[in-house]
C-alpha cells in the first residue's frame, strides 16, 4: 500500500509542480506526517523530490525527472481516460486503485497528448448520477472488506463463504463457487453456483466474505455478458409474474416499456394514446410502475390493479383535503 502511495506522491508532483505538505495530504488521503515521511523516504531511494520554504513553499520534484510510455496515440489515451470515469470500480472496491492507476496513465503519455487528451476527458461525462429529470442513480455500498475478499476469489478461482441477507430471510451463511461479478446502474452482483446451480447475489446483500483455499468448480472460461442474458432471463420469466393491460401517453411509452420486464402487444387507440399489454414482476412491481405515471397512464385490467391505485388515491387526496 505504501509503494502505490509513494508512486502517487511522484505522480502527483510531475503533474502539479509544487505542492504543499497539505495539498499533498488531502489528495492522499493521509496526514501531513505521514506526507513528510514518504517525502523522507523518496529522498532517500534518489527520487528528486526538494522542499522549497516561504509561504508559498511545498514539494517540488527536479525537472526532466519523468517517463513516457511509447506506441499509445491521442485517441487510445483519451479511451483511458474516460473508461476511468465510469463507476464500475467504485462498485468492486477499485476506485483508490483506479485514482492511482488515471494518475499514472497521464504522466506516462508523451508530453505533446498529455495536456490535450486530459483536456478532452473533462468534456466527455460518462454515467452521471442523475438524468435530465434529477433521477439519481446512486451506486451500492459495499464494505471494501467484503468486496475485496469476494474479489480475491473470483480471480483465484476459489470457493467463497458469503453471509447473505435475502430478501425477507434470516441471513445464512452459503458457500459458493465463484464465476465473475457483474455492475448495473451502480448495482453490483456475484455471478456464482451453489451445489451445481446458477446463483446471481446482490453485493449489497453481503454482510461477510471469506475465501477458502479449495478450488471452485467452474469452467476454465467464461462468457460474462451471455450468463448475465441468461440469468436476466430466467428473472423476467420467475416469481410471481403479472400482466396488465394499460393505456398510455406516448411521450410517457418509453417510461413504461423501461420499468416494465417485457411489452406483448401495443396499438393505437383513437385519442392518439397507445394500449399496452405488459408484464411486471409482482404485483407490488405493477402498482409502482403505474402510480409512478400519475395521469399518463390507466391501468384497464385487471380489477385488482385498478382498485389498488384508485384507494392509494383516495389516501392522498383525503390526507391533503383535510384542513391544516
């Protein structure tokens, strides 16, 4: 941890020129102790790094001290750059990992990219957290403890104990063989198999992790996007499925479609808004999906949908008829 720090430090100062004991700290995340330290040490393994006092002293590192790495042209550097904008690493417990490994991507381009290809990242925005209608898509927090631990035994190929919290079940300890984990939207997930059959665990589900040293029984290679289609599929086509028969403003069709798990049949009706009939996990999936729609969308069967909206209306309007 303390090489990949000191490599940042050098990064840091190649990149920024001077910077005070301070500066330094909140970009690492450190104390200024420990910032004096590093600088300690790198000056003795014959790094140039010289203090420069007053007020607006700092750290500076001798010039022409730098590395460039050969071949990568503007456009592969810039690819660099903005796959490590996407939040894939947070999700994985990556992203301190992918801090350091941007810094070192930059300062390892030929001077005459290095200025345009950064400058062309900060106007490239990838995955932001809200949309234009100020949705927020929030990643999952995952301790890195967990993360870290399920990680290491993905890529070593052993089996792994998971303390899971399922939805509505008492937490269980399961032991499981490890595929490969999978980000949606900020959403993490363990593709794995227990006793031979497919398990798909939701990262925020789980409370511990522990590697063990036996061996996963899994396939030497793996199609990560084709299982997630297949195990995407097998969830649409699961559980206590649902379809409702609705109507629909056309500017609202793609909200619907979007929250819904499949569209079965579509027409115009005459007043120009569109008759859908569309499938929903559960109920509770349904009555969201619609109420989420206000007045842009009519639920027409079944009944039981149609009174479940009709008195989570009624509960409204009650509650702000009354006077204050």
């Amino acid at each position: 941890m303390r090489a990949d720090r000191l490599v940042s430090l050098v990064l840091l100062l190649r990149q920024r020129g001077r910077m005070s004991a301070a500066a330094l700290a909140r970009e690492l995340e450190v104390s200024t102790r420990t910032v004096l330290r590093d600088v300690e040490a790198l000056s003795a393994a014959g790094v140039p790094v010289y203090a420069e006092r007053g007020r607006h002293g700092g750290f500076a590192l001798l010039p022409g001290f730098q590395t460039e790495l050969t071949g990568l042209n503007h456009d592969e550097a810039l690819a660099l750059l903005v796959a490590g904008s996407r939040r894939g690493a947070q999700v994985f417990g990556l992203g301190s990992a992918l801090a350091s490994a941007m810094l070192k991507v930059v300062d390892a381009l030929p001077e005459s990219y290095r200025d345009t290809a950064a400058g062309a990242a900060q106007r490239l925005l990838i995955d932001p957290e809200t949309d234009l209608l100020a949705r927020r898509s929030v990643a999952e927090e995952v301790p890195d403890s967990v993360v870290a631990e399920v990680r290491r035994a993905v890529f070593a190929g052993h089996k792994l104990r998971i303390h899971y919290a399922a939805v509505d079940q008492t937490p269980k300890w399961r032991t499981v063989d490890p595929i490969g984990l999978v980000t949606v939207r900020g959403q993490g997930y363990l593709l794995a198999t227990r006793s031979g059959a497919d398990r798909t665990y939701r990262l925020s589900r789980v409370l511990a992790a522990e590697e063990l040293d036996e061996p996963a029984q899994r396939p030497d290679r793996v199609d990560l996007d084709r299982a997630w289609q297949e195990r995407s599929t097998q969830f649409r086509t699961g559980g206590d499925q649902v379809t409702v028969s609705v109507r629909v403003d056309p500017e609202r069709r793609e909200d619907l479609a979007g929250t819904a798990l499949a569209v079965h049949a579509e027409e115009a009706d005459a007043d120009g808004w569109l008759r859908l009939e569309v499938t929903f996990q559960d109920s509770r999936h349904a009555e969201w999906a619609l109420w989420q729609l206000t007045t842009h969308a009519e639920a027409l069967a079944p009944q039981w949908l149609r009174n479940s909206l009709r008195d989570r209306a009624s509960a409204i309007a009650g509650r702000y008829g009354e006077s204050a």
